[in-house]
C-alpha cells in the first residue's frame, strides 16, 4: 500500500531565522522613516507658517502701511526686531500665535513654545522676547516693486548674502524657504541655481544676494530697506 506523506506544520530552524532577519529589516527600515516623515510634516508646517506670515504682510501694504525700524507715524509701524515685528503683526492682522515664529529645531529651543506672541492683544508682554525666532523678514520694504512676484519679504533665518543657508539654520543647509510680495512662498535649497536665483531690484538681472533683491543699496538712509533677523535657540 502507498503510504501519504504526513504535511510539516513546523518551520525550520533556517526558516526561523530568516523571518526573524525579515522582519528586523523591515523594522529598520521602517523607523529610518519615521524621521524623515517627522522632518517633511515640520517644512511643510513651516511653509504654512510663513505664508501666514506673508499675506499679513500683504494685509498691511494694501492698507498703504508699511513696518519700519526708523520710527512711526499714520503710515507706519516700529519694528526694531523680528519679536517687535511679530507683535506689529498680532495688533493689527490675525497672525497671532507665536508657533508661527518658530519652526524646525528652533523649536528644541523651548519647553514649551508661546501659544501667542502677545499675552493680550491690546496690551500685553511679547512672549516672543529674547527666545528664538525662525524668520527673517524685510522692513522699509519697497511699496511698488517692479517685480512684486520676485520681491522677497521675509525667509527663513539663517540664509546669507552668498544665497546659502547656514548649517545651524531651522532645516539646516539643504531647506530654504522664502516669501514674496504677492503672498507665495517658495522652497528652495539654495539661490546659487538660476532657476532659484531672485531678481534684483532693478529688474536688469538675477542675484543670489537678497539685499540686491530688495533694493537695499539704493534709496535714501532713513528710507532703505533692511533685514531683521530671527535667531537661534542658545
């Protein structure tokens, strides 16, 4: 009589061992993500933040106002600092909350990082004083740019005048990010590449140089654009 060949339920001790290797794998694989995934959620938060950022900005030009660090008057704003031009923002836009200011790992910076730039609206503390603050931004900006689509407004602190971004920036070297007159916001790892370079202000030419860009060597003194800049967790 043919005997039937009794089925193996079990695995092998190989068979084991090579599950076990696969599926160590593709853990590894999957927590090498998950910072990876962390990273793109806080760019694309940052992005988000700073076009908030911009289209108050926005808000204020179109009422013919504008933010300067040379005193105030019916047409102006004070600003000395990015934190005073933050609270300009919170009195008269809705950009309120202070997480718009800080992004990337100059979130590490804080225990907690303020829930609003003012403590009250009307008249509180800035909570944004001394601690670190990711953007740079522009002020006696230009009111009628002849390129208002190219005319930086504000970036993503830590980029220098050679169109790179330094290391201890929010994203490092390899992550940029930039506003513009009309309200967008562009990604950029550099401006060394043509296609990422901004106009200058005279519209004759690109530049990696963002005070090129927003006419800072031309002008009167007390009229000149001028970059505040943000800084750092200490």
């Amino acid at each position: 009589m043919k005997q039937l060949k009794k089925s193996r339920k079990g695995f092998t001790l190989i068979e084991l061992l090579t599950v076990i290797a696969i599926i160590g794998i593709l853990a590894g694989l999957a927590s090498a993500g998950i910072p990876m995934a962390m990273n793109k959620a806080r760019q694309m938060v940052a992005s988000n933040n700073l076009r908030s950022i911009a289209q108050a900005i926005v808000s204020i030009r179109n009422e013919g106002k504008i933010i300067t660090n040379n005193g105030s008057d019916a047409r102006k704003y004070q600003a000395s600092d990015v934190a005073g031009f933050a609270e300009v923002l919170a009195r008269y836009t809705s950009v309120r909350e202070g997480e718009t200011w800080v992004v990337g790992s100059d979130v590490d910076g804080y225990t907690t990082v303020p829930q609003h730039v003012l403590s009250e609206i009307d008249d509180g503390t800035n909570e944004l004083s001394g601690g670190a603050i990711s953007w740079d931004v522009v002020v006696n900006a230009r009111r009628n740019p002849k390129d208002e689509v190219g005319y930086p407004i504000a970036w993503l602190r830590g980029l220098g005048t050679d169109g790179e971004w330094e290391e201890d920036a929010p994203f490092g070297r390899a992550y940029g990010l930039i506003a513009f007159a009309d309200g967008h916001v562009k990604s950029v790892t550099n401006l060394l590449a043509e296609e990422d370079q901004l106009s200058s202000y005279d519209g004759k030419s690109q530049t990696s140089n963002y005070m090129d860009a927003i006419g800072a060597n031309s002008g009167s003194a007390a009229r000149k654009p001028t970059v505040l800049k943000g800084q750092g967790a200490e």
